[in-house]
C-alpha cells in the first residue's frame, strides 16, 4: 500500500539536476497507481534535506510551485544528490494533517514507507519515550531506527532491531541529517532497485514495472538497463552511501557488526520543510440530503416474526422471497432439487498445474488476488506453505476495503515476506460515485439494482491481467469458496439461474448479459439521477465484469473448503482480525457489504448468509438447525459498518434518513400475507 520510489546520483554522473527530476515525475506519476491520496518527495544536497509534501494527488504536486523550490539550493547542473518520494493510499491518520504524509519527519530522520504497521500503537505505548509527531502508523518505523541509532550501533543494526519489532508489512526508504547513509528495507520484498555504476546512477522503486516503464523513457532510456533491475527480497536491506552509491546488502535478521558501517557526518544537514503557499481547504458542509429521504415517516422495528413465518425450502433454508424459487409437493426447492455437489479436483491435481510454473530462482511465479477476506488470506497462506510458490499478491482498493481488510493483508503479507502490488483506484471520485448512485436508488428503490452500488470494484478483472502480464507470471490464482453463490443479485433484475451455472455470475449466458443490460438501461431511463457522472465507469465495470476473458486457477476448484479450518489457521497463525459487529468472518472486508445484506433482509428477510448456509446444508456439512441458529446471529443488522459506509461515502448525516428510506421500502413477505 503506497508506492515509494528514489533516485541517486554522484558527483560525476552525467545526469543532471534537469534529468533527475524529470526521472522523478515519471517514477511520482506511475506510483500513483498505488496512492493518490497524497503525495510528497524529500531532496538530499548541498547540507540540506528539503521536503514538500501535501494531500493531493502526485501529478498535482508535480505541478506546484512549492515543488519547484524543493530543488532551489541546487544550483550547479551536476551534484550529488539523492531524492526519495512517496505516493499514498491513506490508512491511519488523515491526510489532512501535514505530520501523517510523507515523507515523515522524525528527529533528522526522513522516511518513506510502503505498508501497514499493525502494532504501532502497542509499540508507541512500549517506547513511551520517542516523541510522537502524528497519527501516521508509519512514525514508528523512523522513531525506532534512530532510537536505536546511538553510539556505536550503526544503521544497520538499527534498522534490523526496528524491524524486529513491527507487525504487518513495511518497506522503507530513509535519509538521516547526520548519516552520509540511506538505507532500503523490507519485510515483503515489495521495493526494486537498478543501478548504472559507471556513470553513477541508482534508483528504487515498490514495483518492477514501475521501474522498467521508468527506463524506457526519457531521461533514463539508454542510460540504465532494464536487465540490472533487482528486488530487494523480504528480509532484506541494503546501506547506500551518499557520495559514491557504493552498497552493503544485509538480510534484516542478521545485520553486519561492523562499526565502520557508520558514516557519521561532521555537520548535521538542515532539514527543511517547505509549507504549502495555501492549505488546503476542508469541505465544512456535507452533500444536501434529498428532501424526498426527509419526508419520510419514522423508521418502522424489524418484524422478526414475519421473517420467522416465511414458507422456507424444508431441505435448505431458503425463503419463499428468493427470486425464481419453486417448491414441490414435499417442499423441496429447486435450488435443492438441481444442485450439484461441488467435488475438488484434489491437491495431486493442483500440484501438476502448479510444478511446471514453480519458481526456482526465488523469484515470483503466481499472482494472488488478496481482498483482506478470509478465503484470499487463506489462500496467500496455501499458496506459500503448503504448496512453496513464490507469489505475488495483488489488491484492487476502489475506497470499500475496509481499514480492518487492509490491516489483514499487512498482516499476513509481512509474516509470509509476500509482495503485495495495491492498485488505487481514485478513491475521492470513486466514493462520489457510489454516493450519487446511492441516492439515486433511494429515490426508487429497485433489489435489482443493488448491485449497482458494488460497481465500482470490477476493474479489478482489468488490472489483475495486466498486472500478471506486467510481471511475466505464469498464473493468476483466485480463492473463490465455491459455495458463495448469491444468484438472487442477478434474480431480482429478472435473470433466472442456469443450472450449468456453477461457478460465477459472470459467467452468465450471452442473452442473460443483455438482459441484464436492458434491465438496468430501462431502470436508468426511469430514474435520471443514476444518469451522474459514474456512468462512464459503470459501463466499464460491466465490461470489466461480463467482458474481459478471464484464465486463472480457482484454488477451492481443487482443495475442500472448510469453514473451520480457514478461520483457526488465519487466527492462530497470523493473528487475523475479525469485525466487531457480527459473528461471522466472511465479507468483514468489504465495506459495501453491511449495507446491501441490511437492504435484502429489511425488504426480502435473507442475506447472502441464507444463501451460504443453504449450500452447506446442500454439502451435507451443516444441518438445517444449526444453519437457521447461524443465520438469526449473522442476520443481525451491523449498524457499526453501515455507519463506516455512510460516512465513507460522505452521507454520515442522513444515516437516519437512509435506514428508515429502507424501512418504508414494501417488504416482501408481508406482502404476501395480506
């Protein structure tokens, strides 16, 4: 999470300050894939450390003039100097406070950190004594290393101390105003680097295509090959000196003891923050609330009673409010009727798919989805223990992972020493979007339409691909638990399940797709306001969704899924977080989720969990009663997340508004009794 990148050069390096900061614009542009929430760069030269950082996205700032006077001091075409930048995606502490962007400033030391430190509060509270600037998870990292950065013990001692104590995943860049030193390190190996030594050039990024984009343009085409890139594997750090870019590699677990490792300078370098010529202003009033949502009347109890008295499928749990369902003379379902045991390919089958794309190098062979739900985590733990593949895990965050998802992926990525590439979408226009087409759904509230709200993730199909491409990987793995099937999205826009239909929605018929299409174009017409600036990219996320070809080994395709097993190993092992609003572990990561399940069990008295548990039952791994007491538990309303998604989305103050804009929608077992 973030991308952070850098850029060395020495004394005699044909590179000039020109050029150095060009190849700095391109490193800052393609990093924003990774962040666009806030952007900020840190110039070494001339005894100084100068920054300008500011919450707005890197080809912003690239533009302002503030950035312009970061290079000021720089007055000779050819000097040494080194430069270090970082592009965020915002997880702890808010952007708008100048200490929680970076690069972070602690007591001389200057850092960039790519991750998510999980226990930095704990440790601030353990380490009472290091002053604390801001909010930012990332201060810990720097307030370690030059706590333990004193008398003899030199950087690298320093750093692998620091290292040892933080949970979660970090990969950082630091400079220091007494060291003639910066240092790189990671626990996830997620930071390339690439030199040319005989003109004195090094640079760092969090990707390899980052870098290897980066050389194919000007300046650095020609001058720096793509054949000595090289990653900087979890575990690992390396020492860069200042002056000449010679490089002391160490793994972080076993630092060199040598003394001579401290390059102290005679004078300390100034560091200097330049302040923004104006602060950014903060929206003080909060989007109008619709006045169609304040004529409502108040809001109405759950009538658990009626949910109670809905015909259900005497086999599974589901209701007679499930779209197409149909019951026969002993009250069977046809879901029940036509389901098809899923039987896994077994792991010998999986085993033959994965050996001829093992890595032997140590390099990366596989690309992970990782969302921060249970069964990607799970699968990241698979892919690397039991079956030792070398992936990469991959995450699209379009402003609906949750905070508590993003901590799970650190988690598990740090203690497997996993890259994890996050692609950020433009999270500020892409919550705008579902906040206008959530008030465009209250307006005529449609279950058919729900969905619509969750548009915005399915470019992840987009940049999955590009990104197995990008990495020359032999596989795209997905860890999709084959009971999660939650047809009745589509059922309410009219789509009937196709029997052969097992695995996706999106593998839906060709004149299902249109069907759906026309549903929604008819339900657009209707209602104008879902005609909003989301449009452009609701049409792509349903090509993303319906279009884009996909190839990749569905994990739960070859191995059993098992409920138990996954939530004891993701506990046990690594520590995973669960929501504190519900009993169940499953969609906790997704901050959409809440919210939809609320709307289908208010209007229709299931959720998806009604679905799951059916098919368990299906499976013979569950009985009926035991799934109707899980349900009746997972049902509950979470009103702590609903609460999160509403002010996510920038509609915290008509939370009343929304719930009982819910509550008047008619429901769908009582109308059935009238």
């Amino acid at each position: 999470m973030c991308g952070i990148f850098g850029i060395s050069v020495t004394q005699g390096s044909s590179v000039s300050l020109r050029d150095a900061r060009a190849a700095l614009d391109t490193l800052f542009l393609l990093s924003e894939s990774r962040g666009r929430e806030a952007a900020g760069v840190a110039l070494v030269a001339n005894g100084s450390i100068r920054i300008f950082k500011e919450p707005v996205r890197a080809k912003h700032l690239v533009r302002k003039a503030e950035y312009d006077r970061v290079f000021e001091p720089v007055q000779r075409k050819h000097i040494p100097l080194t430069i270090i930048g970082h592009s965020r995606l915002v997880t702890t502490g808010a952007q708008r406070i100048a200490a929680n962007n970076q690069p972070v400033i602690h007591r001389g030391a200057v850092g960039v950190h790519n991750g998510i430190v999980v226990n930095h509060e704990a440790l601030w509270r353990q380490h009472a004594d290091i002053p604390r600037g801001g909010d930012v998870d990332s201060e810990v990292i720097f307030g370690l290393i030059r706590r333990y950065l004193s008398g003899s013990t030199s950087l690298a001692e320093a750093t692998s101390k620091a290292f040892q104590e933080i949970d979660g995943a970090a990969s950082t860049a630091v400079v220091f105003d007494d060291l003639n030193q910066f240092v790189l390190a990671t626990n996830t190996g997620s930071l390339y680097h690439c030199s040319n030594d005989d003109d004195g050039i090094f640079i760092f990024a969090s990707e390899r295509w980052i870098l290897e984009t980066a050389l194919s343009k000007a300046p650095l085409k020609g001058r720096v090959s793509p054949a000595t890139i090289e990653q900087l594997r979890a575990g690992a750090a390396m020492l860069i000196d200042l002056q000449n870019l010679s490089r002391t590699a160490f793994a972080l677990s076993s630092p060199p003891q040598n003394g001579e490792l401290v390059a102290h300078l005679t004078a300390r370098r100034d560091v200097v923050e330049i302040e923004p010529a104006s602060k950014r202003a903060e929206s003080t009033s909060p989007p109008a609330i619709p006045k169609f949502l304040k004529r409502l009347p108040s809001m109405r109890e759950i009538d658990y009673d009626a949910i109670d008295r809905m015909r259900r499928c005497t086999k599974c749990i589901l209701p007679e409010t499930m779209p197409f369902i149909e019951f026969d003379t002993e009250g069977v379902c046809n879901y029940c009727r036509h389901y098809k045991p899923n039987v896994p390919m077994g792991r010998e089958a999986l085993e033959a798919v994965m050996a001829p794309i093992r890595s032997k190098s140590g390099q990366a062979d596989c690309l992970v989805g990782v969302s921060g739900g249970r069964d990607s985590s799970f699968g990241l733990h698979f892919m690397c223990n039991e079956l030792n593949m070398r992936p990469i895990a991959f995450t699209y965050d379009w402003g609906m992972v949750t905070d508590l998802a993003r901590r799970n992926v650190s988690r598990i990525c740090g203690k497997l020493g996993v890259e994890h590439i996050l692609v950020s979408a433009d999270i500020e226009k892409k919550r705008r979007f579902v906040r206008q087409n959530l008030i465009a759904w209250l307006k005529t509230p449609d279950l058919g339409l729900i969905p619509l709200l969750m548009a915005g993730d399915k470019q992840y199909f987009f940049h999955s691909l590009r990104l197995q491409r990008a990495n020359r990987l032999g596989v795209q793995v997905m860890c999709e638990n084959m009971l999660e099937r939650t047809h009745f999205k589509t059922g309410y826009a009219g789509i009937r399940p196709w029997n052969e239909d097992r695995d996706h929605a999106y593998t839906l018929r060709q004149r299902d797709k249109l069907t759906l299409a026309s549903f929604y174009g008819r339900r657009y017409l209707a209602n104008p306001r879902f005609i909003n600036a989301s449009l452009l990219d609701t049409i792509w996320a349903f090509a993303c969704y319906y279009g884009i070809k996909r190839d990749f080994v569905n994990l739960f395709r070859y191995i059993e899924w098992n409920e138990d097993v996954v939530n004891q190993t993701l506990r046990s092992e690594f520590d995973w977080e669960v929501a504190t609003d519900t009993t169940s572990t499953w969609r906790i990561g997704d901050g959409t989720a809440a919210f939809y399940n609320y709307a289908y069990f208010i209007v229709s008295g299931f959720t998806e969990n009604d679905t799951l548990r059916s098919n368990q039952i299906r499976e013979g791994v569950m009985d009926r009663e035991a799934a109707l007491k899980r349900v009746r538990q997972e049902n509950q309303p979470r009103f702590e997340s609903i609460e999160w998604y509403l002010n996510t989305i920038g509609l915290g103050h008509a939370y009343d508004d929304v719930l009982r804009r819910i509550a008047a929608i008619p429901r769908r077992y009582e109308s059935d009794r009238e």
